[in-house]
C-alpha cells in the first residue's frame, strides 16, 4: 500500500507543474497587457494635452487679435464708440429697473 500511496503522490507532484507553469504564463500575459494598456494611456494623456494646449494658444491668439480690432475701431470712431456705450448702458438700466 506504501508504494501506491508514494506513486500517486509523484502524480500529483507531476501534474502540478504544468497547471503552476501555466499560470506563471497567464501572469505573464497579464504583467505584458496590464503595461500595454499603461502605456497607450499614458500616451494618450500626451496627446491630449498637447492638443488642449494647442487649442489654448489658438483661442488666445484669437483674442488677442479681437481685442486690437476693437481697438483699432473705437480709435478711428471715438463718437460712435461713445454713443454705443451710451446707449447699451441706458437699454441695461432699463432692463434692470423693471
């Protein structure tokens, strides 16, 4: 009974070996994915900040020249530009007071 006993054990000790070696493999896989996807994120966040970026320097630009037109005409219509304000201002206070 000694020996039956003694060869199922190195049966099991046997198949045991490819299941733990298989699950290494599957760790493995998983370490390589799990990095994978790491890194296409980190990649994508790049991306996306140098495309906000992007569109930062563009809305500033953008701005910037908004601001020297408007400068510009209020300098060549000073009279319009006052009347404008004038009558914005009176049209907010009677919108307010009602």
């Amino acid at each position: 009974m000694a020996t039956s006993t003694s060869n199922q054990n190195v049966v099991k000790k046997n198949s045991a070996a490819p299941v733990d070696q298989s699950i290494d493999e599957a760790f493995d896989h998983i370490r390589g994915a799990a990095s994978s996807v790491k890194q296409a994120a980190t990649t994508l966040s790049k991306n996306s900040v140098n495309a906000t970026n992007e569109q930062l320097l563009k809305g500033q630009e953008a701005a910037i020249e908004a601001s020297n037109k408007g400068s510009e005409w209020i300098k060549e219509r000073p009279y319009t530009s006052v009347g404008i304000a004038f009558a914005v201002g009176a049209l907010l206070t009677g919108l307010m007071k009602k």
